[in-house]
C-alpha cells in the first residue's frame, strides 16, 4: 500500500523550508558570500549532526519501519571527516565541539533514535535529500566563495557512491512512499520534519551572530586603521 509519504512529506514542510532558506547566513550562502571562519563551524556542526543521525540509523536499520530507507551510500561523516581535515589540520577532532544549537539537534536524534525510531525518516529525509538536491550548486557557491582549489573543502557535496542522482530521488521517494505507517505516524513524521527545519535554521541563526561579530571585528579594525592613518 503506498502512502504518498514524499508528497507529504513535500508540502507539508514547504512553510519551514522556506523559513530555514530566509536566515541570513543560508541568505548571504546562496548570495556567494561565505566567511570561512563561520563556514568551518558549519562543516564541525553538521558533523556532529551526521554522526547522530548515522548512528542512530546504523542501530535501527532493521526497525520495520526505517530499514525502507536505510541508504549507507548517502552517508556524510567520511566525507565531513576530510572537510575538517582540510579547515582544521589532523588534530581537527580535538579543536572542534558542537554549538548550543547543534547538541540540542544531536539530542533530539538520538531521543527518538530511542524512544521511536520512525521519526528518523523525518530526519533523514530533511538532510539527506536536502544535501543531495542542492549540494553541486552549493560546492560552486563554496569553491568560488572561499577560493577553493580542486575539491578542497567541499567533500561534503559528493556522493561518489551514487551514479545517477536523479534516478536515486526517485527511488529514495519510491521506498519512502512503500512504508507501512498508519496515518498517526505520517502525520507524526510530518511533523519531526518541521522539528528537523526548526532545529536547522536554529544552528544557522547561531552562525548569523558569528558572522556579524566577524563584521563588526573587521569594520572596528577598519576604523582603526583609518584613525592611525589620520592621526
């Protein structure tokens, strides 16, 4: 029996998607505008996001629910691993925590991880189709932004194990469609996909202030500069 879970799934987050993509930071992103400083934070947030999510997938991939779309090729922490390598050098792991925002998202996974794993779906469709849709033109954005050679940095973005990425939305939204679930649970997924957003645009709004900071820094040291040069 086929619920129609990706359409649902599809509107009935479009609110908060739409929010998420109107915070600055995901606004100045898109605009070509990347501080590495904030852009790095972002790679050690989502990594700490990643770990949960795979870890708590690994646990329950053959809950009857979640095992439709356990996909180990969409899997991000390998990938993240080599960013920060890049951002922060070998001792990456020591130098880097998650924000307020990201463990409050961390927690959040692996309570339902827990307590009520299809809730998962929610999670992984909001990061990894998310990822997989718009992830070349954010490589560019970021390449181009932050000076990037080759494929530096932007690991994230590629998912080596997947030919036809078109071919593998459709059978990703196909298995999502395929889950038995009773119509409490779809609405209940439904609804930790708007969590999902939430929890995003929370970390986002975190990286918002780091930015601004950043440019008050570099605007205070521009005035200095002009006062010593004037003085």
């Amino acid at each position: 029996m086929s619920t129609n879970l990706a359409q649902q799934l599809r509107e009935g987050t479009t609110k908060s998607h739409s929010m998420a993509e109107n915070v600055s930071f995901v606004k100045s992103f898109l605009g070509g505008v990347v501080d590495k400083k904030s852009y790095r934070q972002l790679v050690a947030n989502l990594f700490f996001i990643y770990v949960a999510i795979e870890e708590e997938m690994n646990k329950n991939k053959n809950h009857e629910a979640v095992k439709f779309i356990y996909f180990p090729e969409l899997f991000r922490e390998l990938s993240l691993i080599e960013d920060l390598n890049y951002y922060y050098g070998s001792d990456w792991f020591n130098q880097i925590k998650p924000s307020l925002a990201t463990q409050v998202y961390v927690d959040r996974i692996h309570y339902i991880g827990s307590n009520q794993p299809e809730l998962l779906i929610a999670h992984a469709y909001t990061r990894y189709i998310g990822d997989l849709s718009g992830g070349q033109i954010l490589k560019k954005i970021a390449k181009n932004a932050m000076q990037l050679s080759d494929n530096l940095g932007t690991s994230f973005y590629d998912f080596h194990s997947i030919s036809d990425e078109i071919a593998f939305k459709n059978m990703y939204r196909n298995s999502l469609n395929n889950i038995p679930l009773l119509d409490n649970q779809i609405n209940q997924i439904i609804s930790e996909a708007n969590i999902a957003f939430n929890l995003n645009m929370k970390m986002f709004q975190e990286l918002d202030s780091n930015l601004i900071k950043i440019m008050l820094m570099l605007l205070l040291s521009s005035i200095n500069n002009l006062r010593k040069k004037f003085s």
